[in-house]
C-alpha cells in the first residue's frame, strides 16, 4: 500500500553545499557554477524518470527561470553570506499504486502548489526505484529558490525563509506550522490523486500516535538489506538496524525529555532571578529613603527631649550647690576665699606621699587658683 514520506532539507553554503550541484545532480544534467567555476555534470546519472521546472503565476513570463543553469546561477550570485540558505528542498514518497504519468502529475501538482505558495521557482524531478531496492520506490525530489522569482530575476526571501517574528508581523503562522501545513497538503493532494485513479489506498500525514494506531513505526533498511529481504533469504543486518533505530528511538524519547526538563528549570531560574531582581529594587527604594526616616526619627527625638526639658525644672549642678551664687557677689567671693584657705592649711598640715612605692618623694603640689580671681567667675 501507498506510504507517507516527505522531508524537508535545507541547502546552505555552510554545509558546503551548493543549489547548481544539487539541481545537477537529481536532474541528471550539466550546470556550471559561475561563482565558483566548478562543473557539475551528472548527465551519465541513470534513473531520472522526469525533471521540469514550474513558475508561479506571477511569473509565468520568466523565461530565464525556465532554464536551469541561469536559475540556480542566480539563486547562488544572490546571496553573499558564506553560510547562506540557497535552495530548500522537499524529497517525497510516490505511490506505487499511479503509473508514471500519473506519478508525473502529482508531483507537478505539488510543485505549483509550493511555487503558488511561496512565489518561488520549484525544480522537481522524479527518479525511479534504485536497482538493489524496493521496486516500489518511487520518489521525487522538488528543489525551490529561497527568493521570490519575477520577470526581472530573483527578488526578496520566500515567506517561508523569514523569521517567526518577521512572519507574525505579516500575519503569518511559524515556519513549523507552515511545515506542517505543506505536509498536510501533500498527503491531501496523494490522496485526490489515489482516489482520481480508483485506488482505496490511502495515507495520512499524522504520526502513528495521532492516528490511534499502536504499531511500531517502519524503518529505512536501505538498498542492500532490501535486496536479501527480496531473495528470502535471512538479513541479519536488517535485525541490527531494527534494534539500533528502536534504541535512537528511545535515546530520542529521553533526550526530548532531558530538554524539557532543562526547559523547565531554566525557566524556573528565570522565576527566582526576577523575584531576587524585585526583591533588590526593593532593598534600594528602602535604602534611598532610609538617610530621611532618620532625619525624622531625630527630629521627633529632639523635639520629645526639649519639651521634657522645658516640663522640669531646672536643677542646678554640683558645683551650683557648693557656691551659691545668686546673692551678692561680693559675699560669694568671701565664702569662696574662706573655703580656699581651709583647703590649703588642710595641705599643708598631711602633705600628701607619692604614689610611687619606695620613692619617699613628695608630689609637686597642684597649682591653685584663688577664688577672688577674675577667672574663676
């Protein structure tokens, strides 16, 4: 029965890859590469059913694109990045139920579509089984500019091409969901085509998952372990592919949960980073208006000492209450005299012994002011 196979591949200079030795080779033809001088000559090749190029509608007056040499030289002379995206290319799955020109159909039907599309030039070519395989291989392979194609040449990137962002500003969905979109078509347009011919074969473009199927999903043993399958004889080799495919399968399945754990967790530190970051610009407002509550709290203590100042009275100090000197001055400075010299015939009766043990010495005595000194009042 018919299956379901499309993948997209990118051809970039990065990879060093070219769009004129890609368009050689799956049309079995000879291109000469302007910008590098290289020759691409293929016409040997064997298989190559069918190869033509298809135009959108808004360049059907393109003659230039029509010839494959000028369009891939031109694809390649516009682009300057050494590792530029040149050409993208969709390799799909024929059913073998169609004979050849119905196969010739479909894939030219697809190949408007995707030139429709994205106003592209689509270069396809049908190739049919290899000898060592599967004779129901059958496949194509579709090669389209990443540039707009007009009368004048090649002009801006595909809608395809851009970037999501730059996609959502013109209204567009992601670059994936456009995958998945052509995909959907291409399974669209098979089946059409399988029921246009009376064939009950169908095939769906979802994964077995989505389908509600629980079977396990098929494999690429390859030409050679194909051509052992179709002789009945025992592939050993095909049981070690098996087992290493379901063993990428499950480091596949652990890898994809590996990523979403770190996804997670990146996401979780992203969290924490802004709460510390919030929790910062808080701890700096506080610091900034830190130095004014402190003015203020100073300010209210001040105010709260001298009012309890002004609340009591006023104490006098100690020397305050030894002389008193709100009376009459000449009678304080009396008193004042008289204590003045009680204290000095008290010293000179005990003159006092130094403090230092063993030395006999008397201390210098202190110099004393008199009390009737102008200084002392």
């Amino acid at each position: 029965m018919a299956i379901y196979h499309l993948s997209v591949k990118l051809v970039t200079r990065g990879a060093g890859r070219s769009s004129t030795a890609a368009a050689a080779y799956r049309a079995a033809a000879r291109v000469s590469d302007e910008r590098t001088g290289l020759v691409f000559d293929y016409m040997r090749k064997r298989g190559v059913e069918h190869s033509e190029i298809v135009l959108p509608a808004s360049a059907q007056t393109a003659d230039w694109a029509r010839d494959r040499e000028q369009l891939w030289n031109a694809a390649e002379a516009a682009e300057n990045r050494k590792d530029a995206r040149v050409a993208r290319e969709y390799e799909v799955a024929l059913p073998h139920e169609l004979n050849a020109n119905q196969r010739r159909e479909l894939v030219r039907s697809f190949a408007q579509d995707l030139a429709e599309r994205h106003r592209a030039a689509v270069d396809f070519a049908i190739h049919a089984p290899h000898r060592e395989g599967d004779t129901r291989n059958h496949h194509a392979h579709l090669l389209a500019t990443t540039r707009v194609v007009s009368d004048l040449g090649l002009g801006a990137k595909t809608d395809i091409e851009l970037k999501d962002a730059d996609r959502a500003k013109r209204g567009l969905g992601s670059g994936r969901n456009e995958v998945k979109a052509i995909r959907e078509r291409w399974a669209q347009l098979v089946n059409e085509h399988l029921a246009e011919h009376g064939h009950a074969a169908r095939i769906d473009h979802r994964s077995l998952e989505a389908q509600g199927l629980e079977r396990d999903p098929t494999f690429h043993k390859g030409p050679a372990v194909t051509a052992i399958e179709r002789r009945g004889e025992s592939a050993r080799v095909a049981e070690r592919v098996r087992d290493e495919v379901t063993e990428r399968l499950q480091r596949a399945a652990e890898l994809g949960r590996l990523e979403r754990e770190s996804q997670d967790l990146a996401r979780s530190i992203i969290d924490t980073t802004t709460k510390l970051e919030a929790a910062r610009a808080a701890r700096d407002v506080e610091r900034t208006s830190s130095p004014e509550k402190i003015r203020r709290d100073a300010q209210a203590a001040w105010l709260a000492s001298h009012a309890d100042k002004l609340a009591q009275p006023e104490r006098a100090s100690a020397r305050d209450r030894t002389l008193d000197l709100s009376g009459d001055l000449a009678a304080a400075r009396r008193e004042a005299r008289e204590q003045w010299i009680a204290q000095r015939d008290a010293k000179t009766a005990t003159p006092a012994v130094d403090a230092v043990e063993g030395q006999g010495r008397e201390p210098t005595s202190s110099k004393l002011i008199r009390p009737d000194d102008d200084r002392t009042l």
